[in-house]
C-alpha cells in the first residue's frame, strides 16, 4: 500500500485516525501495532510472519537483556544482532553471494533493511546502556512496526521516541502541522517525481538517443529519487506528527552542499546517522593511524552502497562517494571552501554522474550511459525527440530544481508570517487543493513508482 494510493489516502488512514482517536490512552499502541500490521500485511503478506517473528525475536533478546548479568550482556546482544543480520543477508544478498550480482534466492520483503537496521539500533542501545528495554511487545511492535516509517524510513531509534511511546501529547495546532507536512510530501511525490519519471521512462525507450537527450535523463533521475525519497520522509514525519511522534528529519537539501561531505551530512540523514553510529565509530573512526581510517571509510561506504541494493554497482557506488570524500580532506577540501559556486557545481555533477551509476542495471549500462554524456558514442549531440522533451518537460525540471532549494520554504515563511489569519485560511484552502490535483492525478492513472521500495 502507497502513500501515495487512493486506498491508503481515503480508506485506511481515516479509518486509522478515527480507531486511533477514539480509543483510551491505554490502547493506542495497540491500535497502532494492529493497523501497522495490517498495513504490511496488506502489501506483503507473504513475510507479514517474519516482521512478527523478527520483532518478536528482538523484544525477547531485549528483555534477556535486561536481565542478562554484565559478562553476558555481549554474548546475548552478539547473538541477537547476528540473527537480525543474518535474515537480512539471506533475504537481500544470498543472490549476490551465491550466484552472482543481478540474481535472487528470496523475494525481497519490503522494508527489511530499514526496519533491520532499526532493530538492530534497539539491541546496540541496550547493551550501551542508552536505552531500557521496551515495556511490552505491543509497544515494541508499535515502535518497530510503525506504520509512517516501517517501509522506507526514516530510521528511526528506539532512544528517540522512547518517552514519545509511554506519554505523547495530541493538539490541534500538531495534526494540522501533521497534516501539512504529509501533504507537501504528497505532492512532491505525485506531482513532482512521478512526472520526472515519465521522462526517464521516455528516455529508455527512445530510438533517438542523444548527448542532449542522456543529460535530460540524467538531470531528471537526480530530481526524480531526491523529489520520491524526500517526498515519502515528509509524509513519514506528517504521519508521525498526526499520531503523537516526533520523527528524526531525513533531508536538509542536499543538492545545495558545497562538497560531497556536506552533501551526506543532508542526504538520508538517519542512514548516515546510522552507520556513523553502529560501524564507523565502533571502527575507529576518524581517530585512527591512516592507513586505518582508509579502511574505515572504504568499509562503511562500501556498506552503504551495498545496503541500497544487492549489485556490485551500489558497492562500487559506495566506494566512489568514499573516494571523493578521503579526496575532500586530504587534497582538494580546502580549494572547495574558497570557491562557492564552484564547489557547488563539484558537487551538483559529481551526485548526478553517481545517481547515473546508482540507476544502472548492470556495469556495461553504467559505463556507457556515463560516456554518452561526454559524447564519447555514436549519438549525436542533438535529437528532435530530446528537443520536444526539453520543451514539453523544462517547466517540470525548472520547478524542481528551484524546489530542491531553501527558496521555496524561506518565501512560504515570509509570507506566512505576515499573512495571519487570513494566510492561515488560504493555507489551508491551497493543501486542501492540492490534495484535489493529486486526487486527480491518481485516479486518472498517474504513473506511481516509488524507488526505495526496493531496499
């Protein structure tokens, strides 16, 4: 079930809000356990047992870790992070390993890597002392099946909505901002990613490829996945907002970063948060002789890209993002700094040709996608097909790179500010609006992928 679905958007979450809203204090971790349940269970029944077996799993190991004496603590958490990690591999990487990259053993579940990770995050934590063990099972099982966040994020730790799960406070004023936010993630999906994507789809089964006609998909698929991925956060942190939570933010415009560094440190931020936290540091980190630290950085971008999907080309993806960051500090860091645009337009290309790599399906395509942008093919600069799609879709890229920016949010606050009630009603008549184009769009068929469900 999508987000971004009639199904979800005028059946299940109203009848979620109503139950939910409805019911005692007591029993609203219950109903948001139960209808988390139903809501994987509605997409992917098949593994609906082995979220609940997982979970189950990992509410136990928590508990016999809270009891565990301090010389076995390590053992117990040892064991429960290898059984989340293993299901993990043998679902998403038992192709890769065993019959080599493109292949699969298991369909992949939904969501498996994020709630692994968010699993695995709860046991860590206990054995660091950071957290206490959940309360029940229906707790954990709300926290770790949350609906808003289950499918792709964002990954969200026990540590922080710990408090938010025993005592959370409902307002007017929060589900409106809830609600906003759901809405304008609403939009930047259908409105924005999925037409981006229909230009991609175009590219792919063009006769008429071009110099000009690859940079249009390649800029395309650049907005494309930040629009899609970006759009699916805030409808996570609205939802979230709607029932009481406060989740982690994922994205802080990236594609405005002055490095590639700084562009990590605002792209899925709770991933990177992740890795940081649960393998970097544990590695050494940064405090390392250097030969260590490349070690280090090589093995967690190396996961990184391998946690996006199992094909070598995310590893080497990975790597490359590891590259041109040991790059950044040991040689080019400081150049970067004194020259703004510069660093920005670095940045811009170096993250479109890596979104190149990251969409291909094979190393073959990637190299020759990467050199058809650079002319170095038999396709000419320009197409007549590539000239009606700048023309029919400039409008769409124009308005997503401006939206890919502080601008669009920094004059909406202006004129909010000054605005007062009567900008209120006009906010609210505007989201109701865009709803209705959505609503439109969707019924009319719209073309509705979503990428990270595939991770």
């Amino acid at each position: 079930m999508l987000f971004s679905g009639i199904p979800f958007l005028y059946y299940f979450l109203p009848l979620v809000l109503a139950v939910y809203f409805l019911a005692p204090a007591r029993w609203k971790n219950a109903m948001l356990a139960f209808f988390s349940l139903l809501f994987y269970g509605w997409g992917e029944p098949v593994y609906l047992l082995l979220l609940v077996l997982t979970l189950t799993f990992t509410y136990g190991m928590g508990r016999l870790a809270g009891r565990a004496a301090p010389e076995r603590l390590w053992a117990v958490t040892a064991a429960a992070v290898t059984v989340q990690l293993l299901l993990l591999v043998v679902f998403k990487y038992a192709g890769l390993l065993f019959l080599g990259g493109g292949k699969t053993v298991f369909p992949l579940p939904l969501g498996i890597s994020f709630y692994t990770f968010q699993m695995v995050s709860y046991t860590v934590d206990l054995y660091r002392g950071s957290v206490k063990p959940a309360r029940s099972l229906v707790d954990f099982a709300a926290y770790a099946a949350a609906f808003p966040q289950l499918i792709a994020g964002p990954i969200v730790r026990y540590q922080e909505v710990d408090q938010q799960m025993a005592h959370r406070r409902h307002s007017a004023d929060a589900f409106y901002a809830g609600l906003r936010r759901f809405l304008v993630g609403l939009g930047k999906k259908v409105l924005l990613a999925n037409q981006l994507a229909l230009l991609g789809e175009t590219f792919r089964r063009s006769a008429e490829p071009s110099v000009l006609f690859y940079w249009l998909y390649a800029v395309s698929f650049t907005l494309q996945i930040y629009f899609d991925f970006s759009g699916y956060s805030d409808m996570a942190v609205g939802l979230g907002k709607l029932l009481g939570f406060t989740y982690p933010e994922n994205f802080r415009y990236p594609y405005t970063s002055r490095s590639i560094t700084e562009f990590w440190r605002r792209w899925h931020i709770t991933l990177g948060g992740w890795f940081r936290d649960y393998v970097y540091i544990p590695l050494g980190g940064s405090r390392v002789k250097r030969g260590r630290w490349l070690f280090n950085m090589l093995a967690v971008w190396t996961l990184t890209g391998l946690w996006h999907g199992a094909s070598w080309t995310f590893a080497v993806w990975g790597v490359l993002y590891a590259a041109l960051m040991i790059g950044e500090k040991w040689l080019w860091g400081g150049w970067l700094k004194k020259h703004s645009v510069s660093a920005r337009l670095y940045t811009l290309l170096f993250v479109t040709l890596g979104f190149v790599l990251f969409q291909a399906e094979s190393f073959s395509q990637a190299g020759s996608d990467l050199m058809a942008l650079f002319g170095m093919g038999n396709n000419p600069a320009v197409s007549t097909e590539a000239v009606y799609c700048l023309r029919s879709y400039g409008w769409l890229l124009f308005v997503s790179a401006v939206g890919c920016t502080p601008l669009p949010h920094r004059l909406w606050e202006k004129m909010t500010s000054r605005g007062g009630r009567l900008w209120a009603a006009g906010e609210a008549l505007l989201l109701a609006g865009l709803l209705l184009l959505v609503t439109a769009y969707l019924v009319d068929g719209s073309f509705n992928p979503f990428l990270y469900f595939r991770f």
